[in-house]
C-alpha cells in the first residue's frame, strides 16, 4: 500500500517505522472503501505522528484525551514539519483519523454504550414488525426507538417488564411532554407505538394483560396547524446556496432540485437508484417507503441535466446502484438523516433559522407553491403520492382563510 501511495523512498520509510503491519492494514481498508490518494496519504503522516507521539505498542490501549494531547502537540509550529500552527480543521482531522484508525484496530478505549436491559424483547420486537407485519425500514426504526426510549426511561426506576402498569407507562409520556422538547403530534405518535409495542408484549406474556388498552395517546387533530413550509424565495434562495463547482455543491444541487421540482420525501430521494431515471424516456421512478407504492414522474430537463452533472463528475464508481453517497469515509449511500442535515445546514448558512427547516419544508413548499399556481388539489396529491385526499386539503387552508376575508369585504359592499 505504500508503494502506491508514496515515492519509493518514502515508502520505504513507512514500511520501517513502528506497527507497520497495524498500519497498513487500515490503510488497505480505507481504499477499500473508496479513500483517494491524497486522503491515504494525509492519514498515513496521522498515524505516524501518533505512533511516535505516544510511543505505540502493540494492542495498546488509548484513551481519546490522549490523541487530543498528542494532537495539541502535533498542531504546534514544526510540529509537523511546518513553520505554521495547525488550523482548528486539521487538528479535528488527525484526531479523527486516529480515532477511527484505533477503532478499527479495536485499540480505543472508549465506553461500552450502556443498553437497557430489555434489548432481547425490543429485537424480538423489530423482527415481528419487519417479517409478520411487513412495514418499512423507516416505521421500523420509529416504533423500535418509542421502545428504546420507554425502556431507558424505566431503567431509572428499576421495574421489570412484567410488573409494568399503566401508570408507569403515563408517568413516562408525561416525562417526555414535561421536557418541553416535543410538540402535540410528536407526543401523540409516541403515546401510539408505545402502545402498539405492549399489544406485541402482551401476545407474548412479557407484561400485564389488556395494559395496551390503557394507553391513551394526547389529543391531536392531524390539520389543526398549517404545514411551516418555506417561502418560495427561500426555497429558491436556498437552491442558489449550490451554484458552485464544489464536488458537494453539485450533489447538492441535484438533491435540493428533486426535493423542490417533486416534493420528494427524504427516503424517496434516498432510495433513488441509478436504473430510476429512464433518460430515454425523459421519466423518474420513485419508491415510496411509507405508502409501499411507486410513482412515476416526468423528469424535467433542468432537474435531469443537474443529476446527470452530478453522475458524471462527482458519483463515485464501485460502491452499488445508489444514487446518492457520502463525499467523506466511508463512502455509503446517504441516510435520510444526512438528506434532513444538508438542508438544515445550508438553510443556516442563510440565517433561515426559524420554524421547521428539514426535508419535509421543502415537501410542504412545493405543494403549497403548486396550489398557488391553480393546480386542483387531485392534481396536487397525485403529484405528492397521497393516498387520503386530506392529506392534501390541509394545504389550502391558508387560502381558504384569505379566501373568507375577501367575502366578507364582498359582504360589507352590498350591505
């Protein structure tokens, strides 16, 4: 690995430093995964530096404050072979790679991560949910996080399972509400998959009998509040956040046009694979996780040439069908989580920092702005994949209001 990397002096040099073999072998990993030359090479002067900083053996054990302290001295001026200190952004970069070399090596001493203990029957749990019930990865993952959370919060009161009653369960709802941290509908789904979970339970005799029929989730009424969607002149502010030839801007850009052009869900735009787009045929195909359907759209020449540009100078090669990857190690297809991230961030970098400012905004904007442009609300929920028509009704209500001010003008003229 060397040899590909450096010029075969300093390859050489590499290869009779200390721990050679443990560092090598990361390194085979890191281009494995999709790490460039450069990156190989930054890493490698990393994790030299560290081996002689801290005077590495063989499976030792290193605590992070200790990278961070040979980090401070790394960082100094001719610390590193420069007669300039090292910026805040190179010194997180050597402590990462350390981290991330050691814990590969499993030489990090960091602590375990503390599990509550009813992890058996929440695994027990997901797998009913994936293969009897059949739901998605994204409903998985929020009705087993309702579990976890309920059984984190009751590892501080030390009751089993079995003797759990419904008044626990209140107590641990109320919890929640009282942090302040949780609006009515959050509080609403919470109180409901925790119930869906005891229904599981009781089938399985891990608790009291009919304790799921006690669980009453908060009121809420689904259109009791306009959707915080962006205005159109953040949304298009936000797109021009892109215009650059930075290798992320041109992700991005492609990312942001499909969440504007079709209201995309961030798992929809996850999932995207290259065999989606028919270039042929000018069409985008879309999975939609949470109906378990698929749509097809008219691809849109600006947003085709845009993930195209994208495809073509920035994609990496290697790693799978995906559509969208990661631009730092590993490189991974991204999560919906990292799709929320890049909005919220470039939505930041504006001072947009108010109301909701995820994917789902960007959802709620494009719908709201194809109601403004006269499209029928038939029109508009095909377009956004709903199956109930009030999933689409909520979104006129802005106009219905503006609609009742301009009849009661009407009104007031012909009395």
């Amino acid at each position: 690995m060397f040899e590909e990397i450096f010029f075969p002096r300093t390859a050489e040099r590499y290869r009779a430093a200390p721990l050679f073999e443990p560092r090598e072998r990361y390194l085979v990993h890191l281009g494995r995964i999709g790490a460039k030359r450069q990156t190989l090479r930054i890493c490698a002067n990393n994790q030299l530096s560290l081996v002689r900083l801290l005077k590495l053996k063989e499976g030792a054990r290193v605590h992070v404050s200790q990278i961070e302290a040979a980090s401070a001295i790394w960082a100094r001026p001719k610390g590193r072979r420069c007669s300039r200190s090292a910026s805040p952004k190179a010194r997180a970069r050597y402590v990462d790679h350390a981290i991330q070399w050691l814990r590969f090596l499993g030489w990090l001493d960091e602590p375990a991560k503390v599990r509550h203990r009813h992890g058996a029957e929440v695994d027990a749990y997901e797998v009913w949910m994936r293969g009897d019930r059949g739901l998605s990865e994204e409903t998985i993952r929020d009705y087993r996080a309702a579990a976890d959370q309920f059984f984190d919060w009751l590892a501080a009161t030390d009751i089993p399972l079995a003797s759990v009653k419904i008044t626990d369960i209140d107590d641990a709802i109320t919890d929640k509400q009282a942090r302040g941290t949780c609006g009515r509908r959050t509080m609403h789904d919470y109180a409901q998959r925790l119930r869906a979970f005891f229904r599981f339970a009781e089938t399985r005799g891990w608790c009291t009998p009919s304790i799921a029929k006690g669980i009453m989730a908060p009121r809420f009424m689904r259109d009791e509040s306009v959707p915080k969607g962006l205005k159109r002149e953040d949304v298009l502010r936000l797109l021009a956040t892109t215009e650059g030839n930075r290798p992320v801007d041109k992700r991005d850009r492609a990312i942001l046009m499909l969440f504007i052009a079709y209201g995309l869900r961030a798992g929809e735009v996850g999932g995207l694979r290259l065999e989606d787009i028919d270039w042929e045929n000018e069409r985008l195909q879309v999975r939609c996780p949470k109906p378990g359907r698929t749509h097809v759209y008219p691809l849109s020449r600006g947003v085709g040439d845009t993930v195209l540009r994208y495809i073509r100078e920035v994609r990496p090669s290697g790693f799978g069908r995906t559509l969208f990857f990661t631009m730092r190690l590993p490189i991974q297809p991204l999560a919906r989580k990292v799709l929320g991230k890049i909005v919220r961030d470039r939505l930041a970098s504006l001072g947009i920092v108010a109301g909701k400012r995820g994917t789902h905004a960007l959802r709620h904007a494009a719908a709201q702005h194809l109601l403004d442009q006269g499209m029928s609300m038939k029109v508009i929920g095909d377009f956004l994949g709903h199956r109930d028509p009030s999933s689409t009704a909520i979104y006129a209500k802005v106009n219905l209001a503006a609609l009742r001010e301009v009849a009661a003008l009407d009104l007031e003229g012909l009395a």
